[in-house]
C-alpha cells in the first residue's frame, strides 16, 4: 500500500518552481489547461468552505511532468 504525501499550496508550488498564484490558476483551469483534478491531486484540508487546498506531492509532479512535455502520458 502507497503512502500519499499530501502537501499545502505552498509547498506544492515552491517544489514545482512556481508561486501559489500560479499553481491557484492550474487548479481552477479549465478545457485543455485543466490537467489537475480534484480527488486526485488535490483536496480540501477539511469540509469547512474556507479550508485550504492540500495536494498529493507525487501524482501532481508526475501530471505536471506530462503538461509540460518533460515525461511520455
């Protein structure tokens, strides 16, 4: 069994080299830019409406691989 590794935003985007804004602006994309999904790269902290965003370190480094061009789908 895998362990997830569920991150802030904050770390997600300073391990992704990219600010929080911009990583914001991944998550809400949508059509052809949306290449994060919710459930399985990311999720909410707790059910409360303003709780923050926590993503799975792992699949969101591999999907953002991939929609840059650096990995093969």
């Amino acid at each position: 069994m895998t362990t997830i590794e569920w991150v802030s935003t904050t770390q997600m985007a300073s391990a992704l080299g990219v600010s929080s804004r911009t990583l914001y602006e991944y998550r809400t994309a949508t059509g052809e830019k949306a290449f994060l999904q919710e459930g399985i790269h990311f999720r909410k902290k707790t059910p409360a409406p303003n709780s923050t965003w926590l993503f799975d370190r792992d699949r969101t480094l591999k999907a953002w691989a991939v929609a840059i061009g650096k990995e093969a789908a």
